[in-house]
C-alpha cells in the first residue's frame, strides 16, 4: 500500500518542489528552474508504455518550439535510473527524463495508484502488445520490458497522467489529469498554455 497522498496543487499556489535524478546521470530540480524559465511537467507512465513513447516522440519533436517559449518540459515516471539509461544508450530524447521510482513526487502532486478493473487490464494489455509489436516491426524500436514496473506497482496498478504549467517564480498556472493510456493534448494546446508566461507577455499582464 501507498504512503499518504496529498492534494493535487491548485493554480496560483507554489509547486511543490523535488529533486530527481535523470536519466543523463544528474540530478534536476524544480527549484533549479526559478527565476530562469517556465516549466511543463508531465507525469508519465515512462519507457515501458507504448502510449507514453508516442507522446515523447511528439515532445522531442517539438522541443525547439517550447524552448523558444522560454519553457522547459521535465518528464517524471516511474523508471529507476537504470532502466532509464540503459534505453536512452540507443534512443535520443531531447528533454529531461526523471525517475521517481518510488513515486514519491507523484504522491506530492496527488497522483495515486489505482487498480484496474481485470478487464481493462486485458484490454489495454493487448493494445501495448500490438503497438510493442508495430514498433519492432516497422520502426525497429525495441521496448524495454514492464516486468520490473509490473513487479514495483502490481499487475493491476496503473498511475494516471498529469501535465502541471508552473511559471518562474514557481507558480502553478494549469493543471490537467489525463487518463494512463490517454494521449497528451497537441503540441499547439500546449504551446498555447505557456505562450502567456513569456518575459514580455507575463511583465505587461503584472503591470496591468
């Protein structure tokens, strides 16, 4: 059983502040970005989810465009370290990969795990086997195995999605639950989240 959850941070209050370790070997903190850039965090399912990977593809894709929106996109799963770096060594990810593997800043931010219903296990079992498969097939993409996270969160233990906009002064600006095998808004939605927090846009909204 999980340790205690607490509430998800409502917009205007500060964000709750972490420090992870990445995938690169450093460690990353909230704190690290305050005074310096906008934030986009995105609790993720990670590496073993097909869904997830599809989604931080479309991420990595775009990276320019939020890095031009004076932004950083911090992905937290539930990967150890070494899970993590031992895909990154064949596969490039532009943003930073953090692992909270005990879920411990998912706790914070009100994220629990959940047990699905046995059919909806099924259900969505097949589904990643068959995206699993295409990617092998089409794109040579091998996915690394969910053996260790099944073992860490139990069969039927799935953990929801979470995009949260926390803006340089480290204030929380949006928040938004997402489904475990739902995809993430567009690229656009999410630009457009962020696109008022930039230097010139924030200072002339606080003059007024």
């Amino acid at each position: 059983m999980e340790q205690a959850i607490d509430s998800p941070p409502s917009v205007g209050e500060k964000a709750p502040d972490f420090r992870l370790p990445s995938a690169g070997g450093s460690e990353i903190a909230l704190s690290d970005f305050v005074g310096r850039m906008n934030l986009l965090l995105w609790f993720s399912k990670g590496l073993a989810c097909p869904f997830c990977r599809r989604n931080m593809a479309r991420l990595s894709q775009a990276y320019p465009q939020f890095r031009d929106s004076e932004s950083e996109i911090l992905q937290i799963t539930h990967n150890t370290v070494d899970e993590a770096s031992i895909y990154f060594r064949n596969y490039h990810l532009a943003t930073p990969y953090l692992c909270d593997s005990d879920r411990q800043v998912h706790l914070r931010y009100g994220i629990p795990l959940e047990q699905q219903a046995v059919g909806a296990v099924v259900g969505n079992t097949l589904t990643s086997c068959l995206m699993v498969t295409g990617d092998l097939l089409l794109r040579g993409q091998k996915s690394p195995s969910p053996v260790s996270l099944i073992m860490r969160m139990g069969p039927r233990g799935q953990s929801g999605q979470m995009v949260v906009v926390v803006d340089r002064a480290g204030v929380v600006r949006h928040v938004e639950r997402i489904g475990p095998f739902d995809t993430l808004p567009t690229v656009a939605q999410l630009l457009s989240l962020l696109a008022p927090l930039r230097s010139g846009l924030q200072s002339a909204g606080q003059a007024a």
